[in-house]
C-alpha cells in the first residue's frame, strides 16, 4: 500500500512537469519559426536590392554603348564615353522597378560612387510582410534591404590616342580591338561585358 501511493505521488509530480517541459519546446519551436520567417524574408529582400542595383547598371551600361557608338567619328570627344560616367540614368529606374517587381518588392535608387566608379544604390522594401508570429508586430513588418552596384571600365587606352585615326584598344581577360573612325559601323563594337564591367561593391 505504501509502494502504490509513492508511485501514484510520483506520477502526480511528474505530469506538471512534463507540461512545463513541452510548453518551453513549443514556445523554442515557434520563436525559431519566427525567425526563420524574418531570415527568408531578410534574404528576400536582399535578393530583390541587389538584382535592382545591378539592373540599374546595366541599363547604364546599355547607354553608354549605344552613346559611345554615336559619337564615333561626330568629333573628337567619343573616347571619353570610355570613361564610364557620360550616361544620365534615365532608364536606370524603370530597369531596378522591372527587377525588383519579379522579386515582389519596391526599390529607390539613387546615383552613387564607390571607389571613383559610378553606379546605383538600391534600397528596396518587400511587398509582403514577415508574417504571423509569436513576436508581436512581425504581421504587419516589412523587410528592408539595400545593395550597390557600379559600373567599371575595362579598357584602357594610350593617353596620345589620336580619336581622329584607328585607336587600339587593350582590355581585361588579354582582348583587344581596334576602332577606326573612318570606317567604323556600330557592328565593330565588342559586346557590353567587355568593355564595362558591372558589379555589386563590395
């Protein structure tokens, strides 16, 4: 008689306990939920800044191509389109909403420098929240992200180039090409990647 009551007042013990224990797993298992919910929507944030940013530059990028091949052989002045920072941005916007609206979020970009390189910074707020959570307030928050993204030469050219005559050109990864304004057409022109660079700063 003695052994049957320990044992049931053990049992009585050990039912609370195992309560407390559970409620502290679930309540670990929801606020890990949580924020995972926050690092997916973190990520996607960022994922949506970055493609914005590159966007942008590369719409840039695109302008000064199609700048660079008007002005070969209209004067003297079409190498400084080389230099990366003739284009105005006038597509550069739309390039990063396009992006940013694949990835269901809404992005800002304004001009930026980063190492005497011009280009895009990106700031960008998802269109769908965190979600329901136990932390309070999590339905109703937004994710924020912000990237950069820059636009670099990569060509160089000898400083006593004569823009009038056939001017070579050395870039990186060893290609090479030569621009004669005399018998230039828009056909001569390597493709974009070649001579800008675009990249997200670091």
């Amino acid at each position: 008689m003695t052994v049957s009551r320990a044992l049931r007042s053990d049992s009585g013990q050990t039912l609370p306990i195992y309560i407390w224990v559970t409620g502290i797993l679930l309540f670990v298992a929801f606020a890990f939920f949580a924020f995972a919910q926050a690092a997916s929507a973190r990520n996607g944030a960022q994922t949506a800044a970055d493609a914005a940013a590159l966007a942008a530059a590369q719409d840039s990028r695109d302008e000064l191509i199609e700048g660079l091949g008007l002005s070969i052989g209209e004067g003297d002045e079409w190498l400084d389109w080389l230099q990366g920072d003739n284009f105005t941005g006038a597509g550069a916007q739309a390039a990063a909403d396009a992006l940013a609206a694949d990835n269901d979020s809404t992005a800002t970009i304004s001009p930026a420098e980063v190492n005497g390189y011009p280009g895009y910074r990106a700031e960008v707020e998802t269109n769908y929240t965190v979600g329901d959570s136990i932390i309070p307030g999590t339905e109703s928050q937004h994710a924020t992200a912000e990237a950069t993204a820059i636009i670099k030469p990569r060509c160089d050219v000898v400083a006593s180039a004569d823009p009038e005559k056939a001017v070579e050109f050395d870039c990186d990864g060893g290609e090479s090409f030569e621009i004669d304004p005399d018998e230039f057409d828009l056909d001569d022109l390597p493709d974009a990647s070649v001579l800008f660079a675009v990249h997200l700063a670091d």
